[in-house]
C-alpha cells in the first residue's frame, strides 16, 4: 500500500531515516581515490559534481559527504526525499519524465557549499547507461564530473531494475573514486554523446573495480585496494 497523507509520510521519512542511520553506522568504509586527493573534499574549497549508480544510493548516507542530490518528483521520491532531508542530505527535485528541466536548472545555478550528487541512470533506468544530464549539468555550471564506483562485500539485492544494494549490516563498502573530469561548455549534440559515453565508460570502470576489491575483501580482509597510478592515495576508515 503506497502512502498518500502528507503527515503519514512525514512520519514514515522520520521513522526510515533514524533506521537507515542506525543500519548504516555499522558499515566499514574503504577508499582509493585516482587523483590524490581525500574525497569527498571540502566544498567551501573545491565543487564537484559526483555520479554514482541509482543502485548505490545508500553510499552518501554512509561516508556522509555534504551534498545535494537530485530526487524524483513522483510520490516514491516524495518519502525518499523527506527521508534525505532527515539524514542531512539536500536536494533537488525533478527526473527525466517529471520536472527535469527545472530540476537541472537549479543544479546548473546552485552555488551553495555543497557538492551536487547524481544517479545518472535513474530514476527508471536502463542500469548502469548514463542519461545527458549529467553532461549538461557540468557542461553549464563549469563543476567537474566525479566517477565513483561502489562495492559492498555482502549485500542484498532487490528486484527492482537496478539492482538496489542493501549492504547488511557490519559489512563493509568499498569506493574508488576516479579522476575529475572536465567538461567543455558549448558542446554541440555529437560532443555531447561523446562525453556521455566517456564518462559512463569511466563510471563503469569505476564499479568494476570497486566491485573486484569488494568480492576479494570476502576472502582476504586485508585485499590491497584496486592499482590506479602511481599517485594512489589509500583512505581507510574504521
């Protein structure tokens, strides 16, 4: 039975975000990042647009960056968003099919100190393939694309099309963030597809090896992380 009553979803958000909260502060976190750098960094001194798959949207809640996220305006995403604003997490509300122009607008022009988060392959998919927006959004507003892959060494799987991840409690999440990406401003619709692809391809790149890491920590919990470059730059947190 979907909720309908404004307060009933008040409430259903308040009660789900103290839930997720307490179930995400058992995971263990393990990340590489390619460039040097700690992620997600300060905003007050540096912006990033960072992609990750609708699948892993538990991973903000987790390593508790400050950031503003796009949601759905459908009523799931009503409850979802309610859910957000109780983690301390922002948002902007639009999708593909609903209030998407608006939504992408305010993300181009928001010049608050928060990075700006987004699922590019949701809110109904295809899994895993890359929508425009996130193309346009850094293309307009001049913020560079952050790939990032996720991996959980147990989680559950639902049967929804993407595959959402629900990482069982006292498990671990591991992340590899790759390097910032540049998007030139102007792009006619042929550069436009070709930075689609390109940074899809680095998302999935991304995953690939954050889930290789993720499926080798099951055997070995002390499995090196994923080799990038010779700058690597480890982060474990306990």
């Amino acid at each position: 039975m979907k909720l309908r009553h404004p307060l009933l979803i008040r409430i259903a958000a308040f009660t789900a975000a103290i839930l997720v909260r307490l179930w995400m502060s058992t995971m263990r976190v393990r990340i590489i990042s390619a460039d040097g750098q700690r992620h997600p960094v300060d905003p007050a001194t540096r912006r990033y647009l960072y992609a990750f798959w609708h699948e892993s949207l538990l991973a903000p809640i987790i390593t508790k960056p400050k950031i503003r996220v796009l949601i759905s305006q459908h009523r799931d995403g009503e409850l979802i968003a309610q859910c957000c604003h109780w983690l301390g997490i922002g948002t902007f509300r639009g999708s593909t099919s609903r209030g998407g122009s608006q939504a992408l607008l305010e993300m181009i022009r928001s010049n608050d100190a928060a990075h700006l988060g987004i699922t590019p392959d949701g809110p109904k998919g295809p899994r895993r393939e890359l929508q425009p927006g996130t193309v346009m959004i850094a293309s307009q507003s001049g913020l560079q694309v952050v790939p990032v892959g996720v991996g959980y060494v147990n989680a559950w799987r639902m049967r929804s099309w993407d595959q959402f991840a629900l990482p069982k409690p006292f498990s671990t999440l591991t992340g590899v963030i790759g390097q910032p990406i540049e998007v030139p401003s102007d792009l006619g619709r042929q550069e436009l597809r070709a930075w689609q692809q390109y940074i899809q391809d680095q998302m999935l790149a991304m995953t690939a090896l954050a889930e290789d890491w993720a499926e080798r920590l099951k055997s070995d919990p002390q499995a090196a992380p994923p080799y990038l470059s010779t700058t690597q730059v480890l982060r474990r947190c306990a």
